[in-house]
C-alpha cells in the first residue's frame, strides 16, 4: 500500500496500530495530526532537500508527460521521502515508469486516466476535486476506487468563512483521506479547523528557497494544534424561548351543549 495512503488513514483513524494477541503494546506513536505535503513547483537539490528538512512527510512534483522523452524518476535531493506526482492525465506506459522510478501516488488532474490504473496497490490514486463539484459527481467520484481526494483550488492568505464552508462542502461528500491545499501563512487556528473539518492532512506550494524554510512554520503551527478540539456539539448553543403551550394552562375550545334526547333522561309530555 502506498506510504501516504497509510499514513493518511492513521490521521483518519486517530490513532496508532496496536499488535494483536499477547504481544506488549509498544509506546504510543507520534505524529502530526495533519499531514504535511510539500508540493515542489521547481524541483531542485536545495529546494528538494530544505522542505524535507523543515518537516515536509512526503513531497509532490509537478509531471508533464509530453515535456520530455527521457523516463520519469526520483526528484533530486529526495532521499528516503516518499514521493508522487501531480498531473493532467497518466498513461499505462508512465504509470509503470513512474512506478519502478519509486513513485508512492499520483494525483490525478484529469478524468482521462485509465480506470485499471486506480486499482494498483502500490501507487496510491488521488483524485483532484474542484470546489464547486456537484453532490452527485461527488458521490460518483467516491464510488470510484481512489484512495484519497485533494481539493483542486489555490489557497488564499487568510482562511474565509466561506472558503471553509467550500472545503467542507467537499469534504461531506468525499469521507476521509482528504487533502487540502494550504498557504504558508496560516497557523494553528486554521489548520485546528481543518482537522476538525475532517481533513488528514495539507499540500503548501513551495516554488523558492523562501518558501521551503517557510515551511518550518507550517509545522510548527500543526504541532500546536491540541489533542482535542472543542467539538460544535460541546459548544454553547443560543436557546430562543417559546411560547408555553402546554394543555394544562392553554385554555381549550368552549364546549358545545348537548343536544342529544337519547343522553338525558326522559321528559313527560
């Protein structure tokens, strides 16, 4: 199974693996509670390697199929990270090129890709969702054999109230393993939302050296994040008081006399 795939449904999860049977439970694993994704616009040794540094768990390269001859392989400066690309469309050819290159998913831009190629269990499918899918192609993309869902749209420097009802909009007809983009200027409060949104992790665009030390921040923000949220359902909610319309005090309709002979007792004549 792919190494993001795995990690995004622990996040989803909320918790750690334990062995099974007899066996010692070990110490309880840490990790972030969103998963940080540095996507990499302009890969290169330094750019590569600084991300990783400040705490980027996985990396994403941009992929253009028609761009060069040459086969796909490794980003440089990616050592042991686990690694993927972003792209139009994948054919069968650079799926299995990508693969053996050491590619751990691929996010999907386009509806163009070959079905059987979902389905591997070793690169892990991600499909790119725009904010304004409808419910119905939303339900449509779920029933489909990918593993996890970015939503496609370019991040803003401060996160809106309306943008996050757009990203839970999302999310609500997705489930889980969502990923969302996110800018290197938010901090704890907005990525806490996102969490408890539904979100297992984010993807911040890193294009210079600037961006990648940046990316410390953005780690650090989503370590401050709490292990538990105040949830809306523990929130205080406004209570509107109503009218007492309980039939003890609620006067009823006047009762109607009875003109029924047959109740009463008989008359002489």
């Amino acid at each position: 199974m792919s190494k993001l795939v795995q990690r995004l449904q622990r996040v989803s999860d909320g918790a750690p693996q334990q062995p099974l049977g007899f066996a010692r439970p070990a110490a309880p694993e840490r990790f972030l509670p969103l998963v940080l994704i540095a996507l990499v616009t302009n890969p290169s040794d330094k750019v590569t390697s600084t991300v990783i540094k400040n705490g980027a768990e996985f990396v994403i390269v941009p992929f253009e199929p028609g761009a060069s001859r040459a086969r796909p392989k490794a980003p440089v400066g990616i050592g042991k990270t686990p690694w993927g690309i972003r792209a139009d469309g994948v054919s069968e050819a650079h799926h299995e090129q990508l693969k053996s290159a050491g590619c751990d998913f691929i996010v999907i831009d386009s509806e163009a890709t070959p079905i059987r190629l979902l389905g591997d269990e070793d690169v892990g499918a991600i499909a790119a969702v725009a904010t304004d899918t409808e419910d119905r192609a939303l339900r449509a993309i779920d029933g489909l054999p990918y593993e996890a869902a970015l939503v496609n749209v370019e991040p803003a420097d401060t996160l809106t109230v309306r943008t996050m009802l757009e990203y839970s909009a999302v999310a609500t007809g997705l489930g889980q393993n969502l990923l969302v983009p996110a800018s290197p200027k938010w901090r704890r409060e907005e990525f806490e939302q996102l969490r408890d949104a539904g979100f297992a992790g984010i993807v911040v665009s890193v294009g210079t050296a600037a961006d990648a030390e940046a990316l410390v921040g953005v780690k650090d923000a989503i370590e401050e994040i709490p292990a538990r949220s105040r949830r809306r359902e523990d929130r205080p909610r406004a209570r509107v008081s109503q009218l007492n319309v309980s039939p003890e005090v609620q006067p009823g309709p006047p009762e109607e006399p009875d003109d029924d002979p047959d109740d009463g007792e008989d008359e002489d004549y």
